[in-house]
DNA sequence: CCGCTTCGTGAACGGCATTCACTGTGTGAA
DNA sequence: TTCACACAGTGAATGCCGTTCACGAAGCGG
C-alpha cells in the first residue's frame, strides 16, 4: 500500500520518461538552432550523452522523433495565438485579431526551425506512425483560434453576419466544419461558412508574409519589415471586414 | 580560318557544355521528383552516367549546383508569369492580373520541388559563390511582371493613381525602387510607391495561398482548393483596387 | 610530336540513419 | 531471497551521403 499516488510508476518508468524528455527537448533544440535540414540524430544522441542506436529505445526512427518535436511545435504556436487573444478579450476584435496575427508572425521569426517544419517542409521527415504529426487536427486547432475571436466578435454585434449565402454545395471539408461546431460551442454564437473562408483567406495571406519574411525575400523590397507586416494585416483586416 | 562562327570553340568545349547541361537538367529533375531533401548529388552523377567526382569538374559542390539549378527555375517561373502576361495583353488589368497570379499558383504546383528550394528553404542550400543563386534580382524580375501589368493599367487610365502619398521616409528598397523605374521605363507609366506596396502585399497574399496548398494544408480546410484561390485572388484584387 | 590542360576514375575520409547481437541491471513473481 | 525476464544501453556493421585526392587517359595548342 505505501505511496498511493505513483504506486504504479517504476523506478525505471520515471527515469525513462525524464531521458525521453531529455532526447525531445534536444531535438527541439538542435532544429530551433540548425534548421530541418541541418536536423542529426546523432547529433541528438551526442548531446544527451547515449549512442545513436540508444535513441531507437524511445522512437521508432528519425521521423517519428521529428514528428514529436513537430507535435509539441503545433501545441506552442497554438499557444502562442490562445495567449494573444486571452490578453485581449474584452476590447475590439479588430484589435484582436491583430494581436493574434502579429503573434503568429512573432512565434514564426523566434522559431523559424519549427515554422519550417510545419509550414515549409515536404511530409518526407513527418508523417510517422504513432503521434499524429501533421494531422489536420493541430491545424485545426490554430485555425480555431482566430475563429474564435471572429465569434465573439459577432455575438457582441460588432461584426456583421453575413447571411449565409449559399456558397455551393459546400466550401469547407467536413473536419472543418466541425471546428466551426465547436467555435459555436465554445462562444455561443455561430460562424457561417463565409465567415469561415474570409478567414482562412486572411490566415493564409498572413502566412504569406511571414513565410516570404522568414527567408529572407521581403528584404529585397521592403526596408521596414514590422511596418509592412502591419500594413498589410490592416488591408487583410479590412477585406475580413472587421 | 574555315569556319568563322565556332572557331574558338573547340571540340572538348562543345562536349563539356553537353554534359554540364545533362548533369544541370538531371539535377532539375531530380529535385523536382524528391524535393529538396531527396535530392542527391551521387544519384545525379548516377544518372548521368558518371563518377560522384566527376560532378565536381562542373560544379565547385553541390550547393553550386543547387544554386544553378535555382537560378534557371526563377528564369522559367517568371517565364510563366510573363507569358500569361502577354498572351492577355490588351485586356482588362484586373483579368490580367488573374491570369499571372494563377500562373504563379500552377506553376508552383507543376514544380514542387523548385518552389520549395525557391521559397520555403533556409539559404544553407543555396549561396554559392559563381552563379547569383538566391539574388535578390531574380526576386525582382519576378515580381516585375504585375508591377508591370499594373503600370501599364495606369498608363490606360483604368487603375486609378494614388496621389503618391508620403509614405513616411522611403519604404522600398533601393533596388526596388529600381525595379520601380524599369517598369516606368518598359511601359512609360510611372508606378508610385504607394502601388508598389500594395502589389508587394497582394503578391505575398497569393503566394501564402500557394504555399499552404502546396504542402497539403488547405486540404484540411477547404474541397475545392482551385474554386477557392479564385475566391482568394478576387479579394486580393480587391484590395488592390483594381 | 610534346607538354599541358582537362575529363574522368577509384579509393579514401568522415558523417549520416538504421539494424542487430550483445551485456548488464532493475523488476515482478515464485 | 532467488530467478527469469523485460529493457536501457552498447558497439560493430551496412549502406547511404558529400567531398578530396592521386592518378591515368585523352584532347589540345605550339
């Protein structure tokens, strides 16, 4: 009877978790710093101190060891965007929706090794086999976020609604459509479908900007990148209409 | 004297640039079949019927070879565009403009792997020492092609020519300001700034859009991907005013 | 014809991911 | 307490990779 808390748990189980910890953070680490490219499992394995081989003990490959790494990346940015509109809530959406945006575009330039894993990368180093790695759900999820803003947005009447004009058979892919369902859960107040693209159109040109940024290809044009991001987000705000 | 034309080029010389094409085309190929992680100078040697080292005769390294190989995809991508800028030539700007952003997206999607070495890949691939391999320059030759649609609606007086509002100190950068005056020069229609950024920002929505499809992320979002960049490019086209 | 440049070879080096037979050791049951 | 076993970790081996280097075999200009 003893402990009752962590009977279960093993002297060995623990210390196997702390060495798993050990061996993601590293690879977090080591693509933060060197890129999906410059990524070594040898070189992971070097810095927690186990031979390479010791590292198939805790993934199955080099690929699943990315894709955890690209999992826990996918739960940060998400972060990243949940905290930007928690610190908002209660004033304009408008506002809002600039405070997520510029912190995806924040969490974009102080991690460009996971953006690029996410964002930028073939599925050659992802799709594994255990831990969805790029599963659509984790896109979903960051997708939700500004979804969310733009419902709360609309159920205190400063955004107009749109009337659900039917836009064809349907638009959005039935995960989708889903991740509107819970947005209406979660606020209250229901998003149609054109809500819902006007925002992935915003999303993605979002994107666009903090991509081509990121590597270097706005420097070419433009001598103050922060400026022209709000620039540009204020265009994008103004054609989502709010 | 003989032959006047090729009389300094000697035999070996003509031999040599056969094989420098083969190697170059076989790298194109390659990378657009297994990307810019899949790609292998020892495979392409391989191809070509060679020794590893041999390449080496051709290329200083395979960063120089992926740096031609990046050189000639800028020259075709903004072949594309040009083409589906001329073959609409004498239509209406805003037609125009579709017909060269939806060139950009299906070229993007003919050639994955040149898109992602291109745009979506850390420079440690790139910067070789001979050939300008991510030049800003081919940026701008890119980009030249609707700044040049746009100038030459201005010049038809079917866009409308902001008063060239101050824009603070200078937002562009000197070699697009460049940029600016060559297509003044080709179409004898100055472009403000103002336009400029505006083209920079539409652009860069577009490409977002092309990114994220690309590498599978809209799928999760949207059915009919094509119906939708339409949707997306009418807004960006909006927003541009034209 | 000769010397020289140039093309191509093959071996070698170090790094990479991955597999496998192996050793010790913590663990749970007898 | 003892025993068998599961398991973390090792080290060697395999087959990729980019890159270098000494060498042979041609084509070339004088």
């Amino acid at each position: 009877m003893g402990e009752s808390e962590d009977r279960a748990i093993s002297r060995r189980d623990r210390q196997r978790q702390v060495t798993l910890d050990e061996i993601t953070s590293s690879a977090q680490r080591q693509l933060t710093e060197h890129g999906v490219r410059g990524f070594s499992l040898r070189a992971v394995a070097r810095e927690v101190g186990l031979t390479p081989s010791a590292i198939y003990r805790y993934y199955d490959s080099q690929t699943a060891l990315v894709s955890a790494v690209a999992l826990t990346a996918y739960e940060q940015a998400t972060d990243a965007l949940r905290t930007a509109a928690d610190l908002t809530a209660g004033q304009h959406t408008r506002g809002r929706l600039e405070a997520v945006f510029t912190a995806y575009r924040a969490w974009a330039l102080t991690h460009p090794g996971e953006f690029e894993l996410l964002f930028a990368t073939d599925q050659s180093l992802l799709r594994a086999d255990e831990p969805a790695p790029s599963d659509p759900a984790n896109l979903h999820r960051l997708y939700q976020v500004p979804l969310e803003v733009l419902a709360d947005g609309i159920g205190r009447g400063e955004v107009a609604c749109a009337p659900e004009a039917a836009t064809g058979p349907q638009a959005l892919t039935r995960p989708a459509a889903a991740v509107r369902r819970e947005v209406a859960e979660r606020t209250g107040h229901e998003v149609g479908e054109e809500p819902c693209l006007a925002m992935v159109s915003a999303w993605v040109s979002v994107h666009g900007y903090v991509a081509l940024d990121l590597y270097g290809h706005l420097g070419a044009f433009l001598v103050d990148r922060k400026a022209c991001f709000r620039r540009h987000l204020g265009a994008v705000l103004d054609t989502l209409g709010v």
